[in-house]
C-alpha cells in the first residue's frame, strides 16, 4: 500500500490551521491540512446556543476578510454568533483556497527512524511528512475536577455540553468558574429565572467599553496584547468579559444584587455539602482593582496623548454589597439549595498524547520557543501566550502562524542547500 509523503502536515482546521495554511501558502510550502470533523467543529458543536464572540467584529477577525463579508448584518462593531464565526472560518479557507482534507483523525505522529520526517497514522492511512504542526488549540480536554462523585443525584456538565437554560432539569444552578465562560452561562440562566450560584476564584474584570472605546482597543494602544509573558501569580488567572447581548462589563457584584448567589471557588464536597474557600471578598477586590487600575491607564492615556473621548462616570459606579457578599456563604447543602445541576466552566487541558515525540515536559506541555518546539520538525500553533497575551486570539495566532511559516521556510532553504550542494571529496 503507497504512503502518500507532503513536506508540511498541519493538523487542525480551525482559525489556528486556516492562518498556518495561508502563511505556507505565501511561502510555496506544500502541505496539507487534516481536521477530523468540520473546520472551525468547535464553534458548532462544543458551546452554547447564545454564544457570541468576545471581541468585536473590527478587531477579532483575520486581516484579509471582514465579518460583514459572509454576513452583512454583523457590523464592525458588534460580536459575530457563533455560527457566523464558523462560517467566517469556512469561507477564509475557501478564498486562501487551503488543501483542507475533513473527516481524517490524527491517531499517532512518531518520528521515522533513521531518516528525516515524521510518521503519521490517520483514520485513512499513513502519511508522511517533513514536519508538522499541531494546530489544535488550547481546548483539547474538558476539566471537569474530581469534586463531586458522578454517583451524587446531581447532574453535571462540563460548559462545552451546556447548550440553553431549556435543556437542565427544574432547580437550582451552581456554575463553577467565573471567566467568560462561566459568568456568561451563568448571567443567562438568571436572566431564564433559574436560581443562580456562582463559585468565584480568581480573575480579571475589564471594561467591555471605556469612554467610547472597546476594551480590545485599549488593550492595543495600551500595549497589553503585546505582552511577552504572564505577570508572576497570574498564570490561572481567567478573564470575565462578554460581548452577550450587545457587549457589557461584568461586574459581579451586580450580579450579586440581581439576585445570583457569588460563593468562593470550590473546594470539596461531602455527604451532599459543597464547602467553599473563604476567598470571595478578596477575589472580587481583585477583580475590582484590575478593572479600575485599566480605567486609569487609560484615562492617562487620554490625556498625554490630547484625545478628545467622552467622560464615562458610569464605568466606575458601585452598587452596595449584596449579603452574600458581606457574609459569604461556604458551605451548601445541594439538595436542602434545590440544585440539581452543577456547569463546570472550569477550563481545558492539553492533550498531546497522539504525538510520541520528545516534544513535551513532565506536565505534558510542549517544549517551544514561540510555537518552534525542541524537537526538530515539530511545531505549535494557538497556545495561550505562545508568542504574546493576544496568541490565542483570532488576529494574534494568524501573525504567529506567519512567524512558524517563515521558520519552515528558512529550515526549507537550508535543505535544498544540503540536497543541491556538491559534496566535497574525502581526504585518504
């Protein structure tokens, strides 16, 4: 049986796959694309029904197709639904014309022994392949944490198979994780009239909109996408932001006074008690002061540079505490709360276990330096802060996949040096 060869296999066709496929392409890199459902599958079929995106159109998008292109009712600055975003992915892949192959499943990548190239065995059959770049994203494996026992009465999902308020059995909610996920899915099922409590760890709370301007834009002149390298203490911190219904801040506290019930993030569980570290007041502090501290460099910002933008006093109002705030609760009783569902919005790990590669660390984390790993052949493409905080963004990973494609590039020419220079005599 013939083993077909390609000089660059990427595997992944979402937004990090489709950007790798149109900087090879601009470099003459041969190489195939292989996604194992749909392009861009992620946004179809692992998120919620109201899920839109978290950056504005304008901004969140590759630069050489607008949002209004594939839908003309999602002006520049409104949040694409996740279809819409799916499609934009389909419709980039066509207009770059990218060699996407679907339906074949990466099973195992090795490398070839004694001789270049990587090995790849495929739902379809083996490929070979000069080097590869594993495009599939920092959302490979659900994290549900071993708290509360599958055998408990309570019915529990992780927030990839939470779908709309419809679908969860009559009572009471417990979200655990307070990033945009979490806070999203948790701020809907109020608004559907469920009883809400939220379990609040650590994290950033920016302004959706300041004096006129989206929180992506300030991040941008600010110089924060730009960042190298996570502040020390911050490496699991998650970032609260929505763009749900037109784009607002999130402000727990609200959403306290709006009747959710915050609690400290989750600890343990017996006996049908939840227990919850008593951290809530410290973590909306902190919330607090990252935002406020952002409205102040931006205002800094406003001034040394002469722009005329509106005053926003709205942006630092308060609200009084509500009482789960002032006397937060650290345990609860599932079932004397009425709750009968549990959403884990508690994040992914990597999965790399289909590449036996000394690719990797102890943790199971790949060994890189910007995307190119330690292991010669083998690279990444959409991790968090891969190059910069702004990598697993749309715009952030389509300039890192044009850093990866130039490396490929560069490591090609030397190649072609090897195979086309003569080869000096041996001395006797």
């Amino acid at each position: 049986m013939s083993v077909e060869k390609i000089d660059t296999l990427v595997i992944g066709a979402g937004q990090a796959g489709l950007a790798m496929s149109e900087h090879l392409g601009k470099n003459g890199v041969p190489h195939l694309v292989l996604e194992r459902h749909r392009i861009a599958e992620r946004w179809r079929s692992e998120r919620w029904d109201s899920l839109v995106a978290n950056g504005p159109a304008w901004h969140d998008r590759f630069p050489g197709l607008e949002f209004s292109a594939v839908d003309p009712k999602v002006g520049p600055d409104d949040f694409a639904p996740k279809e819409t975003v799916a499609d934009y992915f389909v419709a980039y892949a066509d207009k770059i014309a990218a060699p996407i192959r679907c339906g074949v499943e990466v099973l195992k990548v090795e490398r070839n022994a004694g001789r270049p190239g990587f090995r790849v065995e495929t739902s379809t059959g083996v490929i070979e392949a000069d080097r590869i770049v594993a495009a599939t994203g920092p959302f490979q494996r659900p994290i549900i944490p071993p708290v509360v026992p599958a055998d408990s009465g309570i019915l529990q999902m992780h927030s990839t198979g939470y779908r709309n308020p419809g679908q969860l059995p009559e009572g009471a909610v417990l979200v655990v994780g307070a990033g945009s996920s979490g806070v999203q899915i948790a701020e809907e099922l109020l608004r559907a009239g469920k009883r809400v409590y939220l379990s609040v760890g650590p994290h950033d709370r920016p302004p959706r909109a300041y004096r006129g301007r989206d929180f992506c834009w300030w991040l941008g002149v600010l110089g924060k996408w730009d960042a190298a390298a996570q502040e020390p203490g911050k490496e699991h911190v998650t970032i609260a932001v929505s763009g749900a219904r037109g784009g607002h801040t999130i402000d727990f506290r609200r959403l306290a006074a709006d009747g959710m019930v915050l609690v400290g993030k989750t600890e343990s569980y017996k006996d049908g008690v939840v227990r919850f570290a008593p951290d809530l007041v410290e973590n909306l502090s902190q919330g607090d002061a990252n935002n406020r501290s952002l409205l102040d460099e931006a205002d800094a910002y406003v001034v040394r540079n002469g722009l005329d933008l509106p005053q926003d006093p709205d942006a630092r109002a308060t609200v009084p505490d509500a009482p789960c705030v002032t006397d937060p609760v650290l345990s609860l009783d599932l079932a004397a709360a009425g709750i009968t569902t549990i959403i884990w919005a508690t994040g992914f790990a990597v999965d790399y276990s289909w590449m036996k590669v000394d690719a990797f660390d102890a943790s199971g984390k790949p060994r890189h330096q910007r995307g190119v790993s330690t292991e010669p052949g083998i690279y990444f493409l959409g991790l968090p802060w891969q190059s910069r905080r702004g990598s697993s963004f749309i715009w952030g990973v389509w300039h890192d996949a044009k850093y990866l494609a130039d490396q490929i590039a560069i490591q090609r020419s030397y190649m072609a040096y090897h195979d086309a220079a003569p080869r000096a005599p041996e001395k006797a």
